[in-house]
C-alpha cells in the first residue's frame, strides 16, 4: 500500500512558524498581513482586540499606520455588527460602501483608501471574541468562501491576542 502524500498549506506554514520568532508580536501580525494578502486580498489590514469590560476595541496592528496608527482605541456601540462579530462570533462581510456606510463611522477614511468592502474575521477561544481580522478592499472583494479561507489564519493570532505585550 503506498501512501499519499498531502501538502501542507505554504502560508499557513508561513504564520505557524512566525509564532516561534522571538519578536512577537510583530513576527506574528507581519506573517499573517503577507500571508492573507496573498490567500484572499487586501487594501488596508488590522487586527483588532476587544475589552468585555470597557467595551473599547484596540488596534493592535496596521499594514497603513499612517491613517490606521496602531494603539487607536474606539467604544463600540451595541448594534447587528457587534451581535454578530463580538458575541455569536460571526464573520462580517460587507459588500459595498454602502455596507460600510451603515457599520462604520471612518467609512469616509476607508472609501478615501480606496477600499469599499470588508472581511471581519473573529479570532475567539473559549466562546469568546478577543479581537478580529480586518481585510478591506475594492467593491464586492470579499465571499462566504474567503470565510472559511480566512479561519485558520485568524486562530493563528490566538497566542499574541492571548499574551499581554
């Protein structure tokens, strides 16, 4: 009996190994930026964690510090976005700007970015959402199927959403 051989995914080998760099989380969020640029697409990528008991979200990476600075905080309003995303752990997929329109209050800044769609991709454990993803892009980028595209990646963040820096 000979035995098929299976590949492992390039890039999510890419991220895996990142997570042992020393450098974290830097290591970490710089692998899943190039990785997930490559897999699905983006324009501007952030990762994002959130605080139960503030009810603030924190920018923990940006591929555009210059108009997405890491270390920018925001309170999130309770909303559909916040149900789906932060306590059903849903991904968000927004299609058009007008879809960013009505979650979004820097829709003005994305659309200036050139970007009109959105993939927010919960990271969770333990049942809860401890931050997200963010994948923007071009009108009508983003599909069901860059969902599930985008899963292991985002549990691969796990570890440095976990970690205190």
């Amino acid at each position: 009996m000979t035995r098929t051989k299976r590949r492992a995914d390039p890039l999510l080998c890419t991220v895996a190994a990142a997570q042992g760099r020393a450098d974290q989380p830097d290591a970490l969020f710089a692998a899943l930026d190039g990785a997930l640029k490559s897999a699905i697409g983006h324009k501007l990528f952030t990762i994002l964690t959130y605080d139960d008991d503030t009810g603030e979200a924190a920018r923990v990476y940006s591929n555009l510090p210059g108009p997405y600075p890491t270390g920018g905080r925001k309170r999130l309003a309770p909303g559909p976005w916040t149900e789906a995303v932060l306590d059903r752990g849903e991904a968000y997929i927004g299609r058009t700007q007008d879809d960013l329109r009505t979650v979004f209050s820097d829709h003005e800044l994305i659309a200036s970015l050139g970007c009109a769609s959105v993939l927010n991709m919960p990271v969770r454990w333990r049942g809860r959402t401890l931050g997200s993803l963010n994948l923007l892009h071009k009108a009508c980028w983003y599909g069901e199927d860059d969902v599930d595209a985008c899963l292991p990646f985002a549990q691969l963040a796990l570890p440095a959403l976990l970690t205190p820096s």
